[in-house]
C-alpha cells in the first residue's frame, strides 16, 4: 500500500511559503498492521437487536413513538412539530421559536426590509435579548474586529494541512486555537463569551481559506486567497472572500444571510448541540466542545445529510426530461423505484423529506423555499424548484403506499438548502461547513446554559449483557 506524505508547503529560510513535491512512501499492508485486525469486526461488534427490545433500551435516545427521550431543560429554543393527546402522536403544522420568538418573525419575508439578520440572531441567542440598534452596532464590530487569524496559521494549520473534507480541518482549526489563548483554560462568562465570538467570526474565513487549499492540493487548481473587508457582514464575508472576483448582488448576499440564519440553532436534541452539552459537562475547555460538535455534524445522518440530498436530486433531474420535471406522476413513478431501493443508493430512502420532530411542516424548509423561489424567479432555476416542490408534494404518498406505513412527512430543510448554495454557485463542499459557521452560535449558547445550569457530568447507563465470567487463559496455552 502507498502512503501519500505531503511536503509540498516548505518555507524557506527567509519565511517564504513555496511549494514542492509530494512524497509517497510504499509500506507493506503487514506493516500497516491491518492484517487479520479487520476480519472479525462485524463478529465482535454485533449485539442482538432483540437485546434492546428485551432491556427497554431507547436507541438512539428515542421512545418507541420516535419522540426524543427528555435528558434536560433549556431556555433557548423550542422545536414543535406535535402534540401529544392521550398518550398518542398527533401531527401539527411546525414551529421553531428562539428565545420565545417566532423564527418567521426573526426573519421577516422576501418582501421586507432586507438588512441582514444572522448577527442579530446571534446575539439574541447569546444575550438571551433582541439588541438595540446602538447594541447590535457594538456586537456587529466586535465580531468584526475577531476576523484576524494568528500569525502563520494559515499557512501552517490551513495552507500545510489540506483536508479532502473540509470539516475535518474547521475542527482541527478550532482544537489548534486553544494554542494561541493565553486563557484558554478559564471557565469565566468574559472568557466564555470571547471564545464564541472569535470562532463566530473567524469560521467563515477559515472555511474559504480551507476551500481553496483544498482545491490547490487535491485539484491542483489556483490558490485564492482573498483578504476580508472590513465592515462586510458574515455573509458578505464568505461571498467576497470565496468569488474570484469579489461581486455579489445584495440579493445573494442576503439570501446566504437567511441560511446562516436558519442554521444558528434548533433545539438541545440535535446530534451535534448535544454532543456539546455532553463534553460541556465535563467542564472541558470550550474550543474541545466545539471541535467536537464540528465532528458531529459532519456525519451523513446530521448536517451532511445535504449531500446524500443533492445526490439523489441530481439523479432524477437526469432519470426525467425537464419538461416532466413538473409532473407528478412522473416524478411518483421514479420516487417508487427509490423507495423500492431500484434506484439512487438501495437504502429506499427519499432523502429531504422527514423529520425527527416535525410532522406536517418544517418552518426553516419554508422559509428556505419562499426566500428561494425570489432568487430563482425567471432564471435559469426556476424549473429546478419547481422539481423540488412536486418531490415535496408526492413523496408522502409514494412512501405511505410502498411501506403501508401511517407517519406524516413533511420536507426539511435539506431539501432546499443545496438547491440554494447551488444558485449562488457555491460549491457543494462548503454545504456542510457552511451549516457549521451558522450552528456556532447555537452551540455556544447551549455550552454556556450547561455550565451555568447543567452541574453534572452526563453519563447516561449501559447495559452489559453478557452472563458469567471467562476463564481466564494463559498466553501460552491459548
């Protein structure tokens, strides 16, 4: 097997960066150790699923109905996707309110004023208040002023360490800033506070910078290198730094805005909010936290589900002719040999549609449509959306008859996110990353609630299944 050893950056005696040449270095698979380590992974690993059943254990942290199990309290938002009548289920229209208010309200319509409004959500979800105007306006500068990197990071952590998956290297970023803060073991709310907004602020840069590293090492493609500007916003920050040419329309500029908006927060359940709570717990130091929760949100369950997404969509935009794309038969008939598992990946899942709380409707997937169909309207993407809606429409039918199955699905927000990044022609490996810029705030708010509130370590319990004691053998003798 080869082992690819990159020491392409050098930096030279007077600190110039160049690039050299790649090393590969040949080592047998007896070396790599992997020999007979992976035979019986399956074997070890596997416990009988009629084990859970038997101990009551809720996967997943899931009741039998699909609800989650209750493992806390919080005050910063509030996912509402049913209610519960009886004992039993009942489907309702979604609600999601940060702090007590309406996510529709935070965001207002495509039709109002179009400032931006991921800052102030920020800060509603970090102050626990709406700002003031002369408040946002402080809050906005000092983000603004956190965008500076230390000296030789991005060279060294950035430039040197190019990642096939972006997400790895934001994580490894965050875990690398501990180095450069001089307090990063204070537990203090200045400490706390100061350490969120730099990783609110200095995400985005670091996302672009990584990108472009990415597609230099691995693509052999130019390096850009933009500096940010002063003054722009988060969203203007990632378009200005991650266009050639810098342009932008305040149109598109404002609709990334709504993105980061609709992933700053939803709810302590999620995988990887959770995540954070959990090592929060431990009374780790915060950049561990939130380095944690980037790994968490990578997963293909989580935040990458946008790429299995996209995937599949791009699958039937090719499986029907684009004057069909609008015709629900066509697109129930290609939705079945999915659910069948005939086509797209063989797991029969209709990837963008479902939800663990949401039921009839998910209110970030419609407001996500609504500011998208503005963007699209008499443009080349108009079509596309209109694909998108009738896979919404029909889904829940073809799925309900395939499997005979009585839950209510509704579209989330994956199902209109990469379709977004795309019209702005944003690469689909920032999808993610993008996701995680937005979610910092979230998470920050929720790290902040457990050390103040939470006291405990969270050690959920175990079960261990396996009855009597081994004989223990003797080497020799084995």
């Amino acid at each position: 097997m080869a082992i690819e050893i990159d020491e392409r950056l050098i930096r030279t005696d007077d600190g110039e960066v160049k690039v050299g040449d790649a090393k590969t270095l040949d080592i047998s698979e007896d070396e790599a150790g992997n020999i007979d380590l992976y035979e019986t992974f399956s074997e070890v690993n596997a416990i009988d699923p009629a084990l859970f059943a038997d101990q009551s254990v809720k996967r997943g942290l899931r009741n039998q109905d699909g609800s989650g199990v209750v493992a806390g309290i919080t005050h910063i938002s509030n996912v509402h996707g049913y209610n519960m009548v009886d004992g039993i289920k009942v489907p309702d229209e979604g609600s999601f309110t940060i702090r007590g208010y309406e996510l529709y309200d935070l965001l207002g319509s495509p039709t109002s004023d179009k400032r931006f409004r991921f800052e102030e959500i920020c800060y509603l979800l970090l102050m626990g208040k709406l700002p003031s105007a002369s408040e946002l306006e402080r809050f906005i500068s000092v983000i603004d002023s956190q965008r500076e990197l230390p000296d030789g990071f991005t060279a060294s952590m950035i430039m040197h360490g190019a990642a096939p998956d972006i997400m790895n290297v934001l994580s490894r970023s965050i875990l690398q800033l501990y180095a450069y803060d001089e307090h990063a073991e204070e537990r203090t709310p200045k400490h706390e506070i100061h350490t969120a907004l730099s990783l609110i602020s200095r995400l985005p840069r670091i996302m672009v910078l990584s990108y472009y590293s990415k597609r230099a090492k691995f693509n052999h493609e130019s390096m850009i290198m933009h500096r940010f500007i002063e003054g722009q916003s988060s969203a203007e920050t990632i378009l200005s730094m991650l266009r050639p040419d810098r342009s932008f329309t305040k149109e598109e500029a404002r609709m990334l805005d709504v993105m980061l908006c609709l992933h700053t927060e939803h709810g302590g359940g999620n995988n990887s909010t959770f995540a954070t709570r959990v090592i929060s717990s431990s009374d780790t130091d915060p950049y561990s936290a939130y380095s944690a929760a980037i790994g968490a949100l990578k997963g293909y369950k989580h935040g990458g589900a946008n790429h299995k997404v996209r995937a599949m969509q791009k699958e039937i935009k090719q499986a029907i002719p684009q004057e069909r794309w609008a015709d629900e038969g066509s697109v129930a008939d290609y939705l079945r040999r999915i659910v069948r598992k005939e086509a797209y990946d063989g797991t029969g899942l209709v990837y963008g549609m479902g939800h663990a709380v949401y039921t009839l409707s998910d209110p970030r997937a419609v407001i996500c449509k609504d500011f998208a169909r503005t963007l699209a309207k008499n443009s080349e993407f108009e079509a596309e959306l209109g694909l998108l809606e009738t896979i919404e429409r029909v889904a829940p039918e073809v799925v309900a008859g395939e499997r005979g199955v009585t839950k209510t699905l509704c579209a989330n927000i994956d199902m209109y996110s990469g379709f977004v990044y795309s019209m702005m022609g944003i690469p689909e490996d920032l999808y993610t990353p993008l996701f995680a810029c937005g979610r910092m705030a979230g998470w920050a708010a929720h790290r902040f609630e457990e050390i103040v509130s939470g006291k405990r370590i969270i050690r959920p319990a175990y079960k261990n299944t396996r009855t009597g004691v081994r004989d223990y053998i003797r080497i020799e003798e084995r």
